[in-house]
C-alpha cells in the first residue's frame, strides 16, 4: 500500500487549522519523520496566484483565467513533491483559500465541483488525509476571532452588523464545502467544532494519523 505523503487541514477562517497544523508538524517532528508544513502565510506559496488580483468570477474570463492557473498551480506542486521522502502539511489553500474563494467571488458551483474534482485528481497522487474542522455556530467563530485578532483585522467584526454579514457569507459557504468534503473518498477526520475542545481535537488527530500510519504508537 502507498503510503500517505499529504495531510490536509481546512475549515473556514479562525476554526484552528493554522494551530492544528503545527502540531501535527511537531509531533512528526517529535519522531524524527521529515515534514514540510506549508502554512497559509509562507512566503511566495507555490499553491497562491502571486501575478494576479481578481474582482469577480461572474466575469467568465477571470473565472477561466483563475480556474485553469489554479490546476496548473496543484499539478506542478505535486510533481515536485511526489518522489520526496517529507510527508507534506497544506493548511488552508485547498478549500478556504481556493474553493471557498471561488465561492464567494461567484463562481458557479457547478463550476467549483468540476474544479474540486480536478484537484482530487491531482492530490490523489499524494494518497492524502483530510482532517477538516466544521463550525457549528459560524457567528460564534467571528465574533470569537474578531475578539483575538483585534479591531484593526477586521473592524465590521465587532459591530452586530458585520457579524451578521460575516455569517450570512460563510454559512452557506461552508455547507457548500462540507458537502464536497463529505464526496472526497479518502481517510478523513471531521472535527466538528461546537464546543472548542481544543486538547480533545488534538488527540483525535494523532489517533486519526497514527490509524493511518502517519504516527507511531509510542509518543502521545
């Protein structure tokens, strides 16, 4: 059996991943097991657009121009990957910073699952794992984040009105997610986010990879 080069760890904005994914890398790093951890903020990100600003895709070309250079981005991150011993860590890019955007610039979903089944396609390549945390109460999670990060990240977030807005954006946005997370046939793990359980989900994850053989039993 291949074994598993990829772990994958999305959910929308604030929900955790960033925290999750080093973790993760530390504890492979605990046993001596080479990682590479892509984080959402590493410099020149071989998975981000860097030559282009986008405004909408229900402009058909941008969303033409934006879906062709997104697989492009994918394929060629997995051939330089595919033959290296590291286990790589991609947090974010492949649903929040990807298919989400796509998703709230409008694109057509039609157009979303032809791309998302696309990047399957190319990531299978790398026999991933997908841990992906769900936001029960998506307003919770804004005004948690608005609190932690300050006023100067996102001032509407500490107005009713920008909370509001925040969850009438995101709601229907990470259904619309899940529903394609819940199609991808590979191991996963859903973490479903209600009661901030932080040390519970961490050690839900190195059971997850240690089942998968990503972790060794002996270091918990």
């Amino acid at each position: 059996m291949t074994r598993h080069k990829l772990i994958i760890v999305d959910g929308i904005p604030g929900s955790g991943k960033s925290t999750l994914s080093e973790m993760i890398s530390n504890e492979l790093n605990k046993q001596e097991i080479k990682n590479i951890f892509y984080h959402e903020l590493t410099k020149d990100h071989p998975l981000f657009i860097h030559e282009r600003k986008f405004t909408t895709f229900k402009d058909q070309g941008e969303a033409n121009y934006y879906f062709n250079r997104v697989v492009e981005l994918f394929n060629r991150f997995v051939d330089l990957h595919k033959n290296e011993p590291e286990i790589i860590i991609i947090e974010s890019i492949l649903f929040q910073d990807t298919l989400s955007f796509a998703y709230n610039m409008g694109m057509e979903p039609s157009m979303i699952e032809e791309l998302f089944n696309l990047l399957v396609d190319i990531l299978n390549r790398l026999n991933p794992v997908l841990i992906y945390i769900y936001q029960f109460d998506v307003r919770r999670n804004w005004e948690m984040i608005g609190k932690i990060r300050g006023v100067e990240w996102i001032p509407s977030l500490h107005t009713p009105e920008g909370l509001d807005e925040a969850e009438r954006d995101w709601k229907p946005n990470q259904e619309f997610i899940k529903s394609l997370v819940e199609e991808w046939e590979i191991p996963k793990l859903i973490i479903e986010n209600k009661d901030y359980l932080w040390e519970q989900y961490n050690e839900r994850t190195k059971y997850f990879l240690r089942a998968n053989s990503m972790l060794s039993e002996n270091i918990t």
